[in-house]
C-alpha cells in the first residue's frame, strides 16, 4: 500500500470520526427537540460539512485502490469512533467493545497487508 493511499485513508477515518462526533453533539444539544432543530443544530451543521469533504476524500481513495480494499479499511472508523467518543463525549467504553472494536481493526490490518 503507497504511502499517499495511507495518508487518503487517514484523512477518511478522520473526517468520518469527526463528523459522528459532531453529529452526536448536535444530537445532544437538541434533545428530543425535533428534526428541524436536529438540523439547524450548528454542530449538525458542522458534521454534514465535515462529511461533505469526507465524500471527496472517498471518491479519491476509490479512483485510486479497489473497492475490496477500500471498504473494508474504512471500517477503521469503529475503533476511532469508539475512542473518540470516550474522549471527547465521555462516554462509558466496556471491555466488550473496546475489544470487539480491537477485533475489527485486527481483521482490517489483515485485510490491508494481503493487498
């Protein structure tokens, strides 16, 4: 795998961790207020727009490896949202999930050395 393939992949796990991230808060802020506040929601805002470039970011990574790859690299992102949901939103992780998160990112790492 090329160096500039890891860095795309990078920035997709990123913008994907990111943008739950920030969908979350918005949730959060808004409560059970409804889609229309859900939506107008500035950290909603901010998700969407942090998905908006990571679109982009996954058109490139398609151009330039195959589909077998790509996806199953991207579900990185179930480690990263685990972690970062702990972090910053401080939400409880169990054993369970930070292991079957783990379980993932192993079989991804597998996964991304046969290519």
């Amino acid at each position: 795998m090329s160096l500039e393939l890891v860095l795309w992949f990078a920035l997709s796990v990123l913008t994907d961790v990111s943008g739950q991230i920030c969908f979350k808060m918005g949730a959060n802020r808004t409560g059970d207020g409804g889609w229309k506040d859900v939506l107008s929601d500035q950290w909603t805002l901010i998700g969407v727009l942090i998905y908006a470039i990571e679109l982009v970011v996954w058109l490139r990574i398609l151009s330039i490896a195959p589909l077998s790859l790509a996806y199953p690299v991207a579900s990185l992102n179930f480690l990263g949202v685990v972690i970062a949901s702990r972090i910053f939103l401080k939400e409880p992780v169990g054993r369970r999930r930070l292991i079957g998160s783990s379980l993932i990112t192993l079989g991804v790492a597998l996964v991304a050395v046969t290519a």
